[in-house]
C-alpha cells in the first residue's frame, strides 16, 4: 500500500500549470533530445514560454529591487516595482533586436530552419536563462538585504547575468545544431538511446555531433552580437538597483556605455 500511496512524478507534473511543465521539459532536456527534435521542431508552444519569460523576470526584477526596499521610502518602492517589469522587457526587447540576425546567421551555415522553428528556439534560450537568472534571486536577495555598498550590489548582478547568459546561449547552440541535424540523413545514423537522452539535460552534448569549425565561428559571431546587444539594452534600461545617491527616475539620460560604468565600480569596490 506504501508504493500504491507514493507519488508518481509524472503525476506531479500534469498538476502544475501548462507553462511550468513546459518550462521543467525544456530545462531537463526532454524538448531538445535529438528524438524529439526529428521534424525539425521544438515540441514546445512559444505562448508558454513566454509566461514562463515575464514570470521569472519579475521574480528575478523583485529579488533585485529589495536593494531599494532599504530606502524605506515611496521612491524606494516606485524602484521595486520598475525593476520588477524592466528584467522582462531587457529580455524580451533583446530578443526582437537580435532574431533577424540569428535567421541570416542560421542561413549561412546551410540550415533549412523555418522562422517559426527559429523563433521558438530562441524563445525556448530566453527561458532556460531566465530560469537560471531566478534560480540565483535568493541569493541577490539575501545579499540586498545584507550590504548598502552599492558598487558590489551592481558587480553582482552583472555576474550573476554573465553567468546565466552563458547557459542559455550555450543551449541555444546545442539545439540549434541538434535541429539543423534532425534535417538531415546524419541524424537517422545517430545512436538511438531514449532511456540515457531523459536521464541526461537541455547542456548535455553527448547527442549532438561536434560543429565544423566554420560553423562554430559563425555562431561564436552571433553570440558575440547578442551579448552586446544584452548588455547594451541593460544600459538603456537602466536603472534597474537604484543608486542610492541619486533621485529616482524611470530612464537616466545616454551617457558612457554599459562596460565602462562595470569597470567603473569594479575598480570602486576593490580600491
């Protein structure tokens, strides 16, 4: 009777809503395996996704924003609230900005991907880093919560960002190729292991041949594009913590560039 009143954990997941399994299938790697991917496809609905991409930003934005909470005042909570909304819009507004590019980038490297196909992979990149991004809110926000230095407030989250930005470009390079592979004849001569593929995540590359070295320049390049574009768009953006020694407003005025002002406390918080 103990096994008939143990969960089943596929049980478990037909009870969360819609989005949250296809998030937890994409994440574990079920979405992605070469098996599924045979049509060319990623099996997933780009809608869920992109709850899925405004909800972790606006947990990921709220962890953020308790920085400002120590403020104790009504500019402290406009702050929370702003960064609450603006990590899903940094998001989403990076991935208009770089998705023309990935297509011409995908064509050049030989790949019969449609737009649709394309579009839910870079979707389905978004949510994995997002994913990873909220996994670290605790931890900014212990860290809020604990400091007023607000140079190493800014350092890491920017790290915190890098970190989560590498892992979702990373999947998105995997499956990419992995769905350009599902095209083609090589993909019928790879070994088929269904019980190792589930046991193995969205990064595992033991199911995905190795890229020619031409092919991995032109998504390096790409790469190269979107992280500027990311972290640029950050500037643009910001503030997102709220400095502690000037007025909130929503938008500060164009000056320097993201880069220099990271170096900028980098060098404030060591010196």
């Amino acid at each position: 009777m103990n096994e008939l009143a143990k969960p089943n954990p596929s049980q478990l997941r037909n009870t969360m809503p819609k989005w949250i399994r296809e998030l937890d299938r994409l994440v574990r790697g079920e979405a992605t395996e070469l098996s599924a991917l045979r049509k060319g496809l990623i099996d997933i609905p780009s809608d869920g996704l992109q709850i899925a991409i405004v909800f972790l930003g606006m947990i990921y934005g709220m962890c953020m924003g308790c920085y400002s909470l120590l403020k104790g005042d009504d500019a402290s909570v406009l702050q929370f609230l702003s960064g609450m909304v603006k990590v899903p819009v940094l998001f989403l507004l990076t991935l208009l900005v770089t998705f023309p590019s990935l297509y011409v980038f995908n064509a050049l490297v030989g790949s019969r991907l449609s737009v649709v196909a394309l579009w839910r992979l870079l979707i389905a990149s978004v949510a994995v880093t997002l994913a990873v991004l909220a996994s670290f809110g605790p931890i900014v926000a212990f860290f809020s919560l604990s400091t007023t230095s607000y140079s190493f407030m800014l350092v890491l989250n920017v790290f915190v960002f890098v970190v989560a930005g590498l892992l979702g470009l990373k999947f998105l390079i995997q499956t990419l190729h992995r769905l350009t592979l599902s095209e083609t004849k090589e993909a019928e001569m790879l070994p088929q292991a269904p019980d190792r593929a589930k046991a193995s995540g969205a990064l595992d590359p033991e199911n995905s041949a190795a890229m020619g070295p031409r092919i991995k320049f032109v998504f390096r390049c790409w790469v190269l594009v979107f992280a500027l574009v990311g972290a640029q768009m950050s500037w643009v953006l910001r503030p997102f913590l709220g400095s502690p020694d000037e007025p909130l407003v929503l938008f500060r005025s164009r000056e320097s560039n993201f880069f220099e002002a990271v170096w900028h406390h980098i060098t404030r918080l060591f010196s």
